[in-house]
C-alpha cells in the first residue's frame, strides 16, 4: 500500500517532481561552484608561491652578479698592477743592456 501511496503522490504533483528536480540541480550546481573556487583559490596561492619563489632567485642572482663584477674588478686590477710590475722590470732590463 505504501508504494501505490508513493506512486499516486508522485503522478498526481508535476509541481513536486519539479521542485524536487531543480533542488536537486541547484544542490549540484552549488557543489560544482564550490569545489570551483576551492580549486581556484588553491591555485592562486600555488602562483603566489611560486612567485615568491622567483623573487628568492632573483635576489640570489643578483647578488651572484655583484660578486662576480666585484670578482672582475678585482681581476683587472691586478692585472694592471702586473702589467706596470713587467713593463718596469722589461725598462730596467733595457737599461741594463
């Protein structure tokens, strides 16, 4: 008896089943948005991340660069010197001769 109950109530109320229809969409809708936004939210903190990530390198690179110029400078300056070290002792060979 209970199922021709079930049966009759649903036949009988088009405007039931529709309801039910769309609460149900509407319940399926609010999840997909949901899980939407936790993805998108989860993926911008990924980026931010990863930004910060490229900053660090950044700062590190740079850093390397100065010390690697400083490094050059430092180079060259004393190949100057060496420079001025051998063209004095080539003139004072020559003076010599």
């Amino acid at each position: 008896m209970n199922e021709q109950q079930l049966a009759t109530l649903t036949a009988s109320d088009p405007a039931g089943v529709w309801a039910a229809g769309l609460g149900t969409g509407g319940l399926f809708a609010l999840l997909i948005v949901i899980v939407w936004q936790i993805a998108a939210t989860w993926r911008a903190r990924m980026l931010a991340a990863r930004e910060e990530q490229y900053k660090q390198l950044a700062q590190k690179y740079a850093q390397l660069l100065d010390d690697n110029v400083e490094l050059h400078r430092r180079s060259i300056e004393e190949l100057t010197e060496a420079r001025k070290s051998i063209t004095s002792m080539e003139r004072m060979m020559r003076e010599i001769e």
